[in-house]
C-alpha cells in the first residue's frame, strides 16, 4: 500500500507542476544612498537605433507602467524629464543539452495466471489460476530527449536628466534582470521577466534575489 500512495502522490506532483509553470528570475539592484524614487521621468532605448521599433513600443509602455505604479511621473519629452530611464533588453542564441526523464510504472505484482500438469500414481490433472498480490511501483525506464536553454534579460538604469546635459552622466539606480527557460522569445516571458524585476522595488541594494513568477507557456 506505501508503494502504491508513493507513485500516486508523484503521479498528481507531475500532473500538478505541467498546469502551473513559473519563470524563474534572478534580479539585482544597485542605488546612490540619497536615492529616492520620485520625480518626472522619460523612458528610452539604451541603444538609440531601436527608439522608433513598434517593438520597443510595446515594451516602453510597460515600463512606464511599472515606474508609474512605484512613484515616478511620465512624461513623453526626455527634456523635460529630471530622470531618463535607459532600457534595454535580449535572448542569446540558447544553448542545447540531452536531458534524461525518468518513467514511472507497474514493477511487480498484479494478476499473474498459471497452469499446468499434475501427474501421480492414479494418472494426471490440468489445472490453472489466477493469483493476485499487491503491485509494486516505480521507475522503469527512461526516455532522453534534447532540450534548448535561452537566457533573457532586461536592464534598466536611471540618470539623472541634468548629469546628461552637462555631458556628466550620473547614474542613480540600475537594476539587471536575468531568467533561463525554454521559451525562445522573449515576447513571450517579457511580462514575467520584468514583473521579478520590480517586484519590491527598489529592492535592497547590491542583494541578489530569485522571483518565481506564474506563466501562461504562452510561447
């Protein structure tokens, strides 16, 4: 019976984590110690060749989101900004390795049938049968397959808009968010990626910190 609730309880573990994946991120904070976040800001690309992309469009709107929801004021026009808020973001090419998956099943017992001859002084008898004795479970097997890692990341450093003007950049927060998975676009876990970026913020300084956020594997 032990045998039995042990692979029923790893049977609804698998059926459990396959309904419920997460995208794990790693983030870290770094800031000036009279840093406060509060102020008017401006959101662009790091890489100015990007800042007319639909693409980062689409992403600037949700950092601005994001830093509107933790104290800031958006505005559009970077010169009227105190803070411009630098981004960037990218996917590597992935990186391939052969994983091993173990399978679960029936290693003993169960219904077991017999026959056979019984012979004697008087002559001989058939007989048959079934028999039943409690089935044992476990691992029987495995199956590879090969599998693709991709690292995401998103940064975003924040400098203050006059420090720039004087041609003195001076940087008053960065934060850097990292996450490993399967997903070969980062469209499809940018939501996740920078929700564990701004989770908390603005964090502790110079702490390394691991968020699990919930995903829909829309991918």
């Amino acid at each position: 019976m032990r045998n039995i609730n042990i692979w029923l309880i790893l049977f609804m573990l698998l059926i459990f984590l396959s309904g419920c994946a997460t995208v794990h991120t790693k983030t870290t904070a770094f800031y000036t110690p009279d840093y406060k976040n509060t102020g008017t800001i401006a959101v662009v690309a790091a890489d100015a060749a990007v800042n007319s992309s639909l693409e980062f469009a689409h992403y600037k709107k949700k950092f601005e989101q994001k830093l509107a929801a933790n104290g800031y004021t958006i505005v559009s026009n970077p010169s009227e900004a105190q803070y411009i808020a630098l981004v960037a973001y990218g996917i590597d090419n992935g990186k391939s390795s052969i994983v091993s998956t173990p399978i679960f099943g029936q290693t003993g017992g169960g219904s077991t049938y017999s026959s056979g001859t019984v012979y004697s002084s008087r002559g001989s008898a058939t007989y048959s049968g079934t028999s039943y004795t409690m089935p044992t479970y476990g691992v029987v097997g495995s199956a590879t397959s090969s599998q693709t890692m991709y690292t995401r990341a998103i940064a975003l450093d924040i400098i203050d808009a006059q420090s720039l003007k004087d041609g003195t950049p001076k940087k008053v927060y960065e934060a850097r968010a990292k996450s490993s998975g399967s997903c070969s676009v980062i469209a499809g876990v940018f939501d996740e990626i920078l929700e564990g970026m701004f989770k908390d913020f603005p964090g502790i300084s110079g702490k390394v910190r691991s968020v699990n956020v919930t995903w829909d594997g829309d991918c």
